[in-house]
C-alpha cells in the first residue's frame, strides 16, 4: 500500500492517546482544515490506515497478533536457543496480563491507534457534511457520490480492524455470560482537537468496544460495493475491503462472541457471493506480489508492491522461510507442536511424517518439514509454517488476511453444533477435497474432525487457533508445554490478556 501525504499523519498525530500535563502542548494556534478538496484526494485519506498496517515490518498488527495468538496456543512449539529480539518466550509461558508488554505489542499498540486517528478525521469530514445536508464537495456527481461511500465504508471497516486488533491483544475476551465492563483501554471515535478531550480519554468497557467494532463493520457492509474494482486506485483491489470482507469481519466477531446464529448469517452471504472459490491449490493464496493479482480465495489481504519497504518480518520468527525458500531466519522459534501434530495426523509417535501427511497438498505447498535443524542438529524433526514470502519476489510477497478456507470452516462448526451433520461434512468436504483428500461421511463426522482440519488450514494465520477456541468457549490446551508447570486457559478467560504500555497507563488520565 502506497504512503499517502506525510501531512496527513501530522495533522492526525494531535489525537495520539499518550497525554501530557502541559496544556500548552494542546493548544491549537488555528483550528484545523481538513486537506481533501476532491474525491481523488480523500482516497489519500482512505489508504491511509491500511498504510499504517502495514507499516513497520517489525510492529505490524496482523504480525504481531498472529505471533503472539500461535505462539500462547496449543499448536506452537517454543525453540529458546533460537528466539531473538521478539519477547515469544513470555508468549510461550503465558505469561499473561505483565505489566511491561513485548516491545513488539508496544509499537503496535501505537499503530494501531494512529490506524484510529487516520480514520477518525476523513470520517468526521464525511459526517459533518452528512449532518448539514450537503455533499462534501462541490459540484459532485452520483458516481462520485458512489465512490465517496464506498470510502467511507472502508475507513468504518479499517477503524473496526484497528479495535479488533486491540480488543484481541489489551483486553480480555468477550465473555458471552458475562457483563464484560472491564475498561482496558481508550475508545476513541470522534476527531477531537480541545484539550481537555484529549488529556482524559475514556477507557471503553470490553462491551462497548465490541458493540463499537460491530457498529462499524455493519454499517461499512452496507456502504461497501462488492466489487469494489471501478471504485479504487489500486493495482490489488483485495488489498482493499469490500463488503464481502466486512461481512468476514463480522463473521469473525459473532463467532467468538458466541453469536453463531449470526456468524452462520454471515457465513451465507460470503459463500453465496461468485467472486471466490476454492479451485486453485492452497499455494496460490500465497505465491503473488502485489500486482500479480490474488488467489481466487482471497478475500482481503496486504500487499506489497516492488518499492514497499514492510517486508513483515515478524513471519519470519514462526515461518520456515527467511525470505528465500532456501533458508531460515536465525531466529526463527516456533514450528508447530508435535501434539498438534499428532493430533491431525501428520506425524506418528516415533515423529515420522505419515501417509496422510504426504498426501495433503497443504502440507507440501504451504508448510515445511526438515529432519534436523540447518542451525543445529541437536533440534528434532518439526514442521515449519512455509506459507510468507512465497512469491518470485519474496520480501514483498502478498499476504492473505481472509481466505474463503475459513469461511467454510466456520460455517463447517456452526452446522455441525446445530446437529446439522450433513451440511457440516459439505462444508468440511469442499476443504478436504481442495487439498486431495477424500470426503468424510456425515455419518462418521466428528467435531475433532472439524477441529484439526481448520488446524491444518489456519495454523499460523490471524492468530486463527486460540480465536477458534474462545468461539467454541473450548480450553486453551498446553500442547507440548511441561503438564507440570503448565494448564489449559479456561474459559471464560479472564485473565488472558496483556497490558497496554505503561507509558499509556502513566500518563493518559483515565488510567488514573
């Protein structure tokens, strides 16, 4: 994603939540002018958060929390003798509500608001002319008009991501019998600009952020075309959402919120639409760069082009690939757990690899198996994601953020805890069979069935397993982790959650 105008960061940063006591610094020595005076310069605006995404390879959000979701998981196993600079040991250990985050959580909780605050000013423009009556800007034609709403539904749809990322991370999970008035970090969606706004923010309670983020993402996917391609500048239109990706989005929420009916609602409408299927190998998703286009079950994904400098590096640490098929990253320390595994059927007791595992397309194209370590020979056979930087320009490999996979495996889970086995298997099936399995009977379908396949599809991706768990209010498993020290986060997960910065925390006053 392009950067836009530096000067639209400047003017945003006023809103970042980190306060002060000098209230000099908050004085505004002339009231603020929104820079957009056409529909072609508020697309700089609306490009801006996903910009932002994807910014820092190192503190990127869907890496950060990919990383930290797969590594707390069941699935995951911890190499200490490789980890570098990523805080992945205290992942490991679960080491739950700490008072000093991994610096990786600390750069990205910045991000993420200025994801926030990047939103947050085209989207009161928007409104403010939408209160008055008036387009906001002059002499505009319908097809403009068009075009300005399908904007403003992705800077509603991308504000949303931001507060799920967060929601994900500093809080804890929604819990679907509980009163959820915890209060862990800012709510923040208007534009402000006084002072005394700004000094004393208010802590949303974990209700209210959900009901934020549902917000949002309901009224981007009644904003939001679903072939967005003649209405954005962009060379990867799936680098864009869409209202088939705000639909995800809230499949997404509902499912973990324990709100199947509703997740199922969502699933429906993705599955119905006819621009996504599951014909190509699992590679395909994975293997392009920017304007190479996308995998036909791409929904929405980043993409790099050839002068993006996010390489997203924070894949490296629990992929195979160190930006070459060839090697791995020095501190690469996270392949799959054996339990996990042996779970799926993809390694036996003495972990050797089986024949159901040499006959699933997915574990040859998108994972990676290696006998002995290249960085040491004292580390036992493990299966590596292999599914980053896979494209002939590997740094700048596109990245799926939801594949049409998922979708089918949620609806998969929903049908099957209806006691709708036959349209569970169906769904499951159309999984199995993409990546060369054969078809499981309804009669013989089971929800560990269910469960491992989406391990084999998801692991690694969006921090799918413990989100999986929480949806289902199933324990967080320990997986290979020491049944000495270690036990299974139960639900309703109170405590799993990690603290915001503790500069936040001492200077933003609503702490205090």
């Amino acid at each position: 994603m392009n950067t836009t105008k530096k000067y639209l960061l400047a003017i945003f940063s006023i809103v970042l939540l980190v306060a002060c006591d000098n209230d000099a610094f908050f004085e505004l020595e002339r009231p603020n002018q929104f820079p957009w005076v056409n529909v072609n310069e508020l697309e700089l605006g609306v490009r801006e958060p996903y910009y932002l995404q994807n910014r820092e390879p190192w503190t990127h959000a869907f890496g950060t929390m990919a990383l930290k979701n797969f590594t707390e998981s069941d699935i995951a196993l911890f190499l200490p003798q490789f980890v570098g600079a990523s805080a992945s040991a205290a992942y490991y250990n679960r080491e739950f509500n700490k008072a000093v985050p991994a610096y990786e959580m600390e750069g990205t909780f910045v991000k993420l608001y200025e994801m926030v605050t990047a939103c947050n000013g085209p989207l009161k423009m928007l409104n403010d002319a939408e209160e008055a009556g008036k387009d906001p800007f002059p002499s505009m034609t319908q097809a403009e008009r068009d075009k300005v709403n399908h904007f403003k539904g992705e800077l509603l749809f991308m504000r949303g991501v931001a507060y799920w990322y967060l929601a994900r991370m500093y809080a804890p999970p929604y819990n679907p019998k509980g009163s959820n008035d915890g209060r862990y970090f800012t709510l923040r969606r208007d534009f402000v600009t006084s002072s005394e706004a700004l000094k004393n923010p208010e802590l949303g309670s974990v209700a209210e952020v959900y009901a934020a983020i549902e917000k949002d993402w309901t009224e981007a996917k009644k904003l939001l075309f679903e072939d967005h391609a003649p209405l954005v500048n962009e060379v990867n239109v799936r680098a864009r959402a869409n209202k088939v990706a705000a639909s995800a989005m809230l499949m997404r929420l509902y499912f973990i919120k324990g709100e199947h009916d509703k997740a199922l609602t969502e699933c429906n409408y993705i599955l119905g639409s006819p621009l996504y299927d599951l014909t190509e190998d699992p590679i395909e998703a994975f293997n392009k760069n920017g304007a190479d286009g996308w995998g036909k079950e791409v929904i929405w994904q980043t993409a790099c082009n050839s002068t993006s400098g996010a390489y997203g590096r924070m894949e490296t640490i629990y992929g195979w690939s160190h930006f070459s098929r060839k090697s791995m990253a020095a501190w690469a320390s996270q392949p799959l757990s054996h339990w996990a595994l042996k779970q799926v059927g993809w390694m036996n007791n003495d972990l050797s690899e089986t024949a159901e595992a040499r006959s699933d397309k997915r574990y040859q194209q998108v994972y990676a198996r290696n006998e002995v370590d290249p960085r040491s020979d004292q580390v036992p056979p493990m299966v590596w994601s292999h599914k980053w930087f896979r494209a002939p320009d590997q740094r700048r490999s596109n990245r799926p953020l939801i594949r049409l996979a998922e979708v089918y495996l949620t609806r998969s889970i929903i049908r099957y805890n209806k006691n709708d086995k036959t349209g569970a298997a169906a769904d499951l099936n159309v999984v199995r069979n993409r990546a060369g399995l054969a078809s499981i009977e309804s009669a013989a379908l089971t929800a560990d069935m269910i469960h491992n396949e989406r391990i084999k599809e998801m692991a690694t991706e969006n921090g799918d397993r413990t989100y999986y768990l929480i949806g289902l209010q199933l324990p967080i498993g320990i997986g290979d982790r020491d049944p000495a020290v270690f036990s299974p986060v139960m639900p309703p997960y109170a405590d799993y959650y990690w603290q915001v910065p503790v500069v936040e925390r001492e200077q933003n006053h609503s702490y205090q």
